[in-house]
C-alpha cells in the first residue's frame, strides 16, 4: 500500500538528504511560505480598500503592518472595516506562524535527523 505524506520528508530509516535535494526542499519551503504571505498581504489589501475605502497604497501598508505583528496605522471607521480588521488581525497572526513553521520545517527535520542518525550509529 503506498503511503500518501504531505511534506514528503525522509523516515529515520532513510539517510539524510543531500545537500543539493536539501537546498531545493528549503527554497520550495521559502516559496511557499512566501506564497502564504503575498495571498494573505492581497487580501488584506482588497479588505481595507474595499470595506474602508482606503487608497490601495494605504490599504497595502494597513495589511503589512498588520501581518508584520505592529497593527494598522489608521483605525477602522465603519462597522465593517472594524469586523474585518479584527478578524485579518487574528489570522495574520496564524498566518504568521504557519509560515514560520513551513519555512523552518526543512531545517528543524534535517538537524533531528541528523541527531537521530548519529545516535542509531553509537548503539
């Protein structure tokens, strides 16, 4: 039966990974973690313009101020800017930390790994 993974990274029976296979894991990681980033500044971005009316320049800097962790620059003024802003302030910071996670995912599997191999040698 063949085993379906979702980040298709090496079992602790496998070897480590080469460096080659390792940096191109990282960069697919860096992209998609960037991907997450670019959708999630987009629509925040048509948010804000289209709920505050905000110009689309000031709507892009409100959306990475808000993903960046330091909130918007200008308050919401109407009853649905203050709902979505407040609902894009709580997934910004899930975003945030879903994308941390997908960007280091390569680098913390390679170095417990590379740990769990070194001990397996040892025994």
């Amino acid at each position: 039966m063949a085993q379906h993974r979702l980040l298709k990274l090496e079992t602790r029976r496998q070897p480590l990974l080469g460096r080659r296979a390792f940096a191109r894991r990282l960069a697919l990681s860096a992209a998609a973690a960037s991907s997450l980033v670019g959708v999630s500044l987009l629509g925040g971005m048509a948010g804000y313009h289209w709920l505050e009316g905000m110009a689309w320049i000031d709507a892009f800097v409100n959306a990475a101020m808000n993903l960046s962790g330091m909130g918007p620059l200008d308050a919401p003024k109407t009853w649905g800017g203050k709902l979505f802003a407040g609902l894009y302030a709580l997934y910004s910071g899930l975003a945030v930390i879903l994308a941390a996670g997908i960007l280091f995912t390569p680098v913390v599997h390679r170095m417990l790994h590379k740990f769990h191999l070194e001990t397996e040698r040892e025994k």
